[in-house]
C-alpha cells in the first residue's frame, strides 16, 4: 500500500469557501498541484494561487450548465485507480490519466436552499449535486491512496500533518476522513430523499411552487412532515455530533449531544461562561426554553426542576418575573433552571445572582449582565437562538415514535364557558395563563395560578386528584382566590372539589369526560366559573 506517498496532486471544488484560500495555498506552497472548477478556480486565481482549471486536465469542456465538469475518466480514473496494482497503473498510462492524490470537496447547500421560504421546484432540483458527492465516493473508497477532505474544519490539522511529514497523510488520517465523507454523502442523500418524498403529485407541481409545500423529514425546516400528521414512509435523519458529555441521566450512562446543523434551537446554543453542561441540564435548558417561548406580549421567567416547573411568571419587567417566578416555590428553585423570552439586563441578573442556578437560558444577555455573573464560574450561560420544533421523537424497544410537536395554541372560538357563572376578566386572564404553564407539566398536571403567576404546580401523579392536591400542598403563596388548569379532563368531581376546596375560583380543561355533566354540577354547586377547551396537553 502507498498510504505514505507524497501528495502531488489534488482537486478542490467546494460550495463553502470558508478558509479555502488559505489551505490552497499552504497545499501550493508544498509543491502540489492544485486542479479547480468554475467558482472555486476564480476564487483561488483571485487570491493569487495558480490553479489548473478542469476542463486542461479532461480535454473537455465544463457543459450544460456546469451540470458536467467532473464527470470524466481522467477524474474519476485519477482518483480510482489503485497505486499498487500493475494493471491499474498500465490502464492509466495508456490513456494518458494522471494520479489525484487528494480531493476536496463540500456540496451544494441542498438543505440550506429547501429551507427558503420562496425556493422554486426548480431550483431545489438545480440544488441536487452530481459531481462532487461522486468525487467524495470515489476518493474515500480509494483511501489507501487518496485523501478526501469535505469539511473546512480539517483545514488546519490536514495542513499541519502534510509539513510535518513531508507532503503526506497517515493512513490512519486517511481513514478517519473516509470516514468522514461517506457520512457526509449519507446525510445529504437521506436530505434530498426525505424533501422530495413529501413533494405531491409531480403532475401538479409548478416551478414557483412554495418551499413549505415540499419539506419532509430530514433536517432543520426540511425535518418534519409537510403538514400534520403526513409522515414518510421511511424516516430518514441526520445529526452530528457537537459535545461528548461526561455522562447521561445517571453516573453509570454514557451520553453525547448531537445538532441538526441549523444552528438555532437548544442543540446549537452557544454557552458564554460556566462549566460543561450535563445530559441534565440540557434536558431541563429545553423544558425552560419552551415554556418561555410560550410568551412574548410580557417578559416571563420559568424556573425549572426535573423538567417540571415549579415557578413561572410574567412581570413588567424581567427582574420582577423572576422574582414573582421565585415567590412559588423557593425551595424547589434552588439548584434549577431558568428559561426567559427577553435578554437579561443587570437588574434581573442582580436578583438571580442571590440564587444558586445550575443554567440560565436567554436569547441574550448584556454585558453588564454577563460582568454580574462572572463570579460565579460555575453558572452556565446559554444564548438560544428560537427554532421551530416540528416533530417529537420517543425511543421504544425495536424502533421509534414520531409525533407532531404540541403547538396548538388556544384560539378565542375554543374556549367555552360551561358553568352557570362566567369568568370575571381577571379570571380569564389568569386561566389562560395557567393554560400555557400547564402545557408545560408532566401529566397528570394541575396549576394554580393568580394573573400571570403560578401558585401551585401538581406534576406528575398517579391521578388528577392526588395532582390537585398536591398542588395545593406546594403552594407558598395564599391560594384563596387562585384558578386552576388542567391538561386533561377531570373523570370525576372530585378533582374540581378538591381544587375548591383549595380555595380556587375557577377551572379550566379539555374536557370530554363521560361525566362532564357531574364535574360541572359540581362546579356549579360550589359557585365556580369552568371552561372547556376542547384541547388536551399530555405531557408523558
């Protein structure tokens, strides 16, 4: 095997031109002779490299809308053939083939361009690349001779590797960026498959035709059926790897974090200070995420524990929603997980420093802000970038569930007041926002809340009347006067007496039992306002 031999030749031509120039030159600087295409030759000739344009080593033109450039003998035979296989080398010098000892290559942004808002059909065709995940295939399978690089972010130790040993690249490096490639082809293959699977009936498409029509499963805004409950019938995904984490739900259990390369959503936060977060964390960052991006006419702070909310709040500023968050359940709070909907200025960061935090979830924070927290090394900050959440996965033994994500958003024709008295609009206000909090529960939920402040959350109980109590058992705050919501409906009357028997005033559910009749007589023989939602929100 030649895994060692000099490289004297390679080819680049790359749709992400990130550090390219650089790497090219570095590449031209150790002797190597450097073959380009259309874009990526005017770039590196603009930079002062000498390239050799495609077409001089094939003899042939670039034709048909560049749709044809590579694919040719003299490429595909350059790179094929086995360097220490005597037939190999006599095929290649009768027919004039010179060795490509490397190829790089990244592909057209499929992905990027299914995700536009105004993307033609024919353009998301145009965007399908030929050519390089060919070179791709064809270097990697070859890797004993050749080296195949698709991600700028090899730039760097590629470079270093070939100075420090003189024009050539281990096997070993070889390997791992075979490796490499064949994922990178997958990936963009299983893309391209999952759009076009929720495309509809060709004969019915036009070449305007709107993006959002033609995204499936798959990636970020391609990642998900084309429209509520259409799935594909093969579900094809693709993440990569970004952190290796210490370890998962518990000591004993290994555990990683991957992205969808979007760079939005709680998988591609960026962390500005504090020590590594854990499986934990993330699972308890996303929980607080959601709930805060439940909100947005006031600023909201959600405090979180064990996915779970035990204090949430809306306040006129950020400072006073924590603050009225904290009023809840104080002692839950400590060691928890903040999630917020605005940017974190100096005066709300003043009062979650009295706090032991574990993570503090915002879309930013200022730098006055950032300055307050910096004593306290070991608080994770997190700006989060707000992502659409299409879809809801659930492993099983033996394959995997797959869900729309629980958007619905409760619409004025939804709401019905079932009870003899109506709600007061301070009722109203209150239930509606024990509704979205409640959403935001493990099943069985029940929240007690005031007029954007939760009082007592009942999470996770064997039935909804140990919940009802149990909510009340949590609170802090007077619950006299409080509402209440709850994600399912109440199979008997005895969770609504519980809840009255609280001190609340008024309830809000789905829904939909047998005895519907019976829970409302009960609401209505203890004098409080019901309504029905006609929309459940199991959280398991």
């Amino acid at each position: 095997m030649s895994s060692s031999a000099k490289i004297q030749r390679a080819i680049l031509s790359v749709t992400d031109k990130t550090g390219l120039a650089d790497f090219a030159r570095q590449l031209s600087n150790l002797g190597i002779e450097l073959i380009s295409t259309g874009g990526t030759a005017k770039l590196l000739r603009g930079s002062g490299i000498t390239v050799k344009d495609i077409s001089e080593l094939t003899g042939f033109p670039e034709m048909l809308d560049g749709r044809v450039k590579t694919l040719h003998p003299k490429v595909h035979g350059g790179i094929l053939h086995r360097r220490d296989d005597p037939k190999h080398a006599a095929a290649v010098a009768e027919h004039g083939i010179q060795p490509i000892d490397m190829v790089v290559v990244n592909l057209y942004a499929f992905e990027k361009t299914a995700a536009k808002a105004d993307v033609s059909f024919e353009e998301l065709i145009e965007n399908i690349d030929i050519g390089g995940p060919s070179m791709i295939r064809s270097a990697a399978k070859n890797f004993h001779d050749v080296a195949v690089v698709t991600s700028p972010a090899d730039y760097n130790a590629i470079a270093e590797e070939l100075k420090s040993s003189n024009g050539s690249l281990s096997l070993e490096t070889k390997w791992r960026l075979a490796q490499k490639a064949f994922a990178t082809t997958a990936a963009y293959d299983s893309a391209i498959a999952s759009t076009l699977e929720g495309i509809p009936d060709i004969s019915n498409i036009k070449a305007a035709q709107n993006a959002a029509e033609l995204r499936s499963p798959g990636q970020p805004e391609a990642a998900g059926p084309t429209s509520p409950g259409k799935f594909p019938p093969v579900l094809r995904l693709s993440f990569s790897k970004t952190l290796d984490l210490r370890y998962g739900e518990n000591p004993h259990q290994k555990a990683a974090m991957y992205s969808d390369g979007s760079g939005l959503g709680v998988a591609n936060a960026r962390q500005l200070q504090g020590k590594e977060l854990s499986y934990n964390n993330i699972v308890d960052l996303a929980a607080a995420w959601d709930l805060a991006r439940e909100f947005d006419a006031a600023a909201f702070c959600a405090i979180i524990k064990h996915t779970n909310p035990c204090g949430a709040a809306t306040g006129k500023t950020l400072a006073e929603a924590y603050k009225r968050a904290l009023e809840c359940d104080p002692v839950s709070a400590f060691g928890g997980v903040i999630g917020v909907n605005r940017p974190i200025d100096l005066e709300a960061a003043e009062e979650m420093h009295k706090l032991f935090l574990e993570v503090i979830a915002a879309p930013s924070f200022d730098d006055a802000a950032k300055a307050k927290f910096a004593s306290k090394k070991n608080l994770r900050l997190v700006e989060v970038k707000a992502a659409p959440q299409k879809w809801i996965l659930k492993n099983v033994s033996g394959g995997i569930l797959v869900q729309d994500a629980d958007t619905r958003s409760l619409q004025d024709a939804d709401l019905k007041v079932v009870s003899k008295r109506p709600p007061t609009p301070e009722e109203t206000r209150a239930l509606l926002f024990a509704w979205k909090v409640c959403k935001h529960v493990k099943s069985n939920a029940i929240v007690y809340a005031r007029d954007g402040q939760t009082v007592g959350v009942g999470a996770g109980q064997m039935s909804r009347v140990d919940s009802a109590k149990f909510g009340a058992l949590k609170a802090q705050l007077p619950l006299k006067g409080t509402v209440a919501a709850s994600d399912a409906f109440f199979p008997f009357p005895d969770g609504i007496e519980e809840i009255a028997k609280a001190g609340a005033t008024a309830v809000i559910q789905p829904g939909g039992s047998q005895r519907d009749a019976e829970v409302i007589e009960a609401a209505d023989r203890l004098g409080m306002t019901m309504l029905f939602t006609g929309v459940r929100h199991f959280r398991h």
